[in-house]
C-alpha cells in the first residue's frame, strides 16, 4: 500500500466526486472570487482517494482554504493533518507564507492543533451559519 498525493490547478471530476461524497450539496463559504488561482491537492492510498484539500490565493503571500474534506471512513486517521502538511509545501514553493481558513466552531480544536490560531474575534456569519477566522503562518 502506498499513499501518494497529487496536485491540480483546476477542478477535476476526482475533486468533485470527493467534494459531493463528504458534503453533499453543501454550498461552503470562501472569502475569495471564483477567479482567484487555486490549488487541488488530494491524497490518495493506492488509486483511492482518502481527502483533498483546496487552496486559494488571496494575494501573494497569504492562501485561503477554501475547503478540505477526509472521506468518513478514513477520518481521524491522520488524513486531514497530512492534507494541511502537503498543503502548506506546496503553497510554500509558489511563495505562500500564510494559510487562512473559515472554521465552523466545533472544528477549531482540529484547525488549533495543526497551528492555525484565531486573527478574529467575532464569529461571522454567512448562510446562517457562524465561522471563525484562522490563520497559520508558515515561515
């Protein structure tokens, strides 16, 4: 068995297969235009896909993750962690320093233990729905 990952710059029927198998038809929130230059990355045991992770570029140094999703069966297994990990080298080869996420409440302890701190104090409010701003620098 091997774990491998893979990168994309555009969405790909992989992404979209795994984005409606963990949320279905959810609408997730993002602070960035659909124009904004976007990285796909997903990770993969053998040839099935185990998450993925999509980055977009707020401006040259900072990336937003606009969504990043572990399939049920292979959660709290350390995937979402690897996805953040491989994440993060790939930002920092195109210049990134910072990754930014909207977090629902009850995924802050996640996001908290993968270095991402809270740069907001209050929630915000999109769809009816509360989120909390985060950022993790990566020097």
């Amino acid at each position: 068995m091997t774990i491998n990952h893979q990168v994309y710059t555009k969405e790909n029927e992989t992404i979209k297969k795994l984005r409606k198998e963990i949320f279905g038809e959810t609408k997730l929130p993002t602070l960035i235009n659909e124009a904004t230059v976007r990285y796909y990355l997903v990770l993969f045991l053998d040839e099935t896909p185990l998450g993925y992770i999509e980055m977009g570029k707020i401006d040259p140094e900072t990336y937003e993750v606009t969504s990043i999703g572990v399939v049920e069966k292979y959660r709290l297994q350390k995937v979402g962690t690897y996805l953040i990990k491989y994440g993060q080298v790939k930002l920092k080869t195109v210049g990134g320093r910072k990754m930014r996420a909207l977090v629902e409440p009850t995924l802050l302890p996640f996001f908290s233990k993968n270095n991402f701190r809270c740069i907001d104090d209050e929630l915000n409010e999109i769809d009816n729905k509360f989120y909390i701003l985060t950022e993790r620098k990566m020097y």
